[in-house]
C-alpha cells in the first residue's frame, strides 16, 4: 500500500496549531531546568502517562500548567523551532501557527517577548528550512471581552509580525458574540479572522462565528454536520473547516478515529483540512494525523490531493505565492 508514502511526501500546510500545544515532555524539562523551575512529575514517561483526557477542559488545564515553564524569548524560540523543523519533515511548507498571549501575560511576561521569540523562529524557518510561517494571535474565550482588547492594544505594537486573530480555550458557554466587538475591531485593523467553533459546542456557534465574527475559517467545525442548512452554506461559501482527527479522538469528540466525520464532510463538498492542534498533548504531528485517519476511513489518494489543495487554498498566503505551492 503506497498511500501512508504518498500522504509522508504530499506537499501541504497546516493551519490549525497551537505553538504552546507542540512542546514536548522533553523540551518542557529542559527549559524548567533553564529556568530553575520544577516540573510537577518526576520524569518525561510520568509526564506523558498524564496524557489522558475525557474532554476540552482536562486537556486545557495540563496544557496550561505546560506553559508555566515559559519564561524568555529563547524559550519561545526554542519551542517554535522545534515544531517547525518537525513540521519540515513532515512536508510542511507552509504554517500558521497559534499562540496565546494571555496565558503568558497572565504568569507575568509581556507580549513581546512571546511574539519576538515566534517571530525568529519563522524568520530562521523560511532561510533554513525553506517553510513560510505565520503567526496567529488567539484570544482566550474563557476571559472577558474586555481582556481580548487588552491583548489586542498589546500586541499592537508588534502588528507587523502577525497575520490573523482567533479565538480558542473552553468553547462551551463561551459563544463567539461575546467576542463581537473586539473581532469588528480586529477586522478594521485589517487582521485576518478565525476563531474554534463546533468542536465541542454546537452548530449556533458555527453560525455566529460566520455572522456575528465575520471570520473566515472554522477551526474544527466537526458538530456542523448536525445541520443541513449550515452544511449548504459552508459548502457554497466554501469555508475552510481545520479539522484536528487526533485532537477529537484525544478529546472524546469521536470514540474512534473509524467514526470520523471527515470523509463524511469531504463528501458533502466541505473545504476541510487536517491539522495537528497540539501535537505534543495529542500524539502526532501532520502526517501521523493524514495515515492514521485515511487508513481508519479508507480515505483515497483523490482525497489526500484534495485535502492538499484545501490547506494551501485555505491558506493567508497571498494569491501569487499559492500559485508557486500549487
Ligand atoms: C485547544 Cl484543542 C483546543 N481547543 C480549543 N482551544 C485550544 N487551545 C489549545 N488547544
Ligand atoms: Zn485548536
């Protein structure tokens, strides 16, 4: 079987990645050590076994206590570059990468050391590696409204180095419209817009992430499969939908990578793509992601070009460098 080869060397871009969520047990003792700070398990193989989670918020509380051994921009350079190199030998050529301000303003560190220290990292990986990156900064919407606006002035400065707002952390009871004015905000000062909706909360939040938020990609977008009419208009307005399987089996969206709804969503014409969410807390980067859930679909190589095509077409590159990933 030639596929799982054909997914490993497939050009692609991924979309749909938290930086914070791709530091390994590894690095996280290493930069503790750095930083004379502990490590509240006693080694790499504890750390890992506490990887099990029944949903969102258990995953979101070990990913939290994670970035508590962030304290420098080395230590968020040193975190970027190694997902990016990771991300290179999994053929990604293109990534744009999530990150959190508030969770590292929160422990006491300004925003420009965490953006100044992403931002490197791209810049070595494009000379280096030959893989352009982007930056996307994601409010939390576990926080209030006014604290989005104050990660947003805070980041202002650094305008330059970023591409997109989003919107991630516990989804259910926190609806895009809390989130309506400083998304307008955003818009006007000409980010690009995405935001998480329909992992775990249901289709409404799709709905008003579209048309209160005015973003234009769904992050996951999974529970969309529920209502016909949202399904009509994300096919025919052609919606991106980053869809993480691993992060949904780890989650307990799915019970099983077999019962899936990606190929159920590619073949209702749905712009889906695969992504790894938070490789290091889920198992896998990009292509354990693309062989584990074709070989559980029995998703086809027509399907693997498509998914291709969907994450550079998906992409915030602009329209002259697709043509040179296509
Ligand atoms: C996240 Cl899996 C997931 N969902 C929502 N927010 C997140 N932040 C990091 N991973
Ligand atoms: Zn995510």
């Amino acid at each position: 079987d030639r596929l799982p080869a054909l997914l490993q060397r497939m050009p692609k871009a991924e979309l749909h990645m938290h930086i914070e969520g791709s530091l390994e047990p590894e690095l996280m003792f290493a930069l503790a050590k750095r930083n004379g700070l502990s490590v509240p398990y006693p080694d790499v193989e504890s750390l890992r076994q506490a990887y099990v989670f029944n949903n969102l918020q258990e995953f979101l509380d070990i990913y939290h206590q994670g970035t508590l051994v962030l304290r420098t921009e080395q230590d968020f350079y040193d975190m970027t570059w190694a997902y990016l190199k990771r991300a290179a030998a999994d053929n990604v050529r293109h990534t744009e990468i999530f990150f959190d301000t508030q969770t590292h303003t929160g422990h006491g560190l300004n925003t420009d050391v965490v953006i100044n220290g992403l931002h490197r990292a791209c810049v070595d990986a494009q000379q280096q590696l030959g893989l352009s990156a982007s930056l996307i900064l994601c409010f939390l919407r576990h926080l209030s409204e006014v604290e989005a606006f104050e990660a947003l002035e805070q980041a202002l400065p650094l305008r330059d180095k970023l591409v997109g707002i989003g919107l991630a952390s516990s989804e259910l009871g926190h609806p895009p419209e809390k989130f309506a004015k400083v998304f307008a905000k955003a818009r006007a000062l000409g980010f690009r817009l995405v935001a998480h909706a329909g992992e775990e909360g249901p289709p409404a939040y799709i709905w008003s992430a579209l048309d209160i938020l005015k973003v234009e990609r769904i992050d996951h977008g999974v529970q969309a499969m529920k209502d016909p009419a949202l399904v009509a208009r994300l096919r025919q307005d052609k919606i991106p939908l980053t869809v993480c399987p691993r992060s949904n089996l780890k989650l307990r969206v799915f019970p099983t990578l077999a019962q899936h709804n990606l190929g159920a969503m590619l073949e209702a014409g749905l712009m889906a793509t695969v992504n790894s969410d938070d490789p290091a807390y889920f198992g896998g980067y990009m292509n354990d992601n693309f062989t584990q859930t074709f070989a559980a679909l029995g998703l086809t190589a027509q399907q693997a070009y498509q998914l291709a095509c969907n994450s550079f077409e998906a992409s915030f590159i602009d329209a002259s460098a697709k043509q040179i990933f296509q």
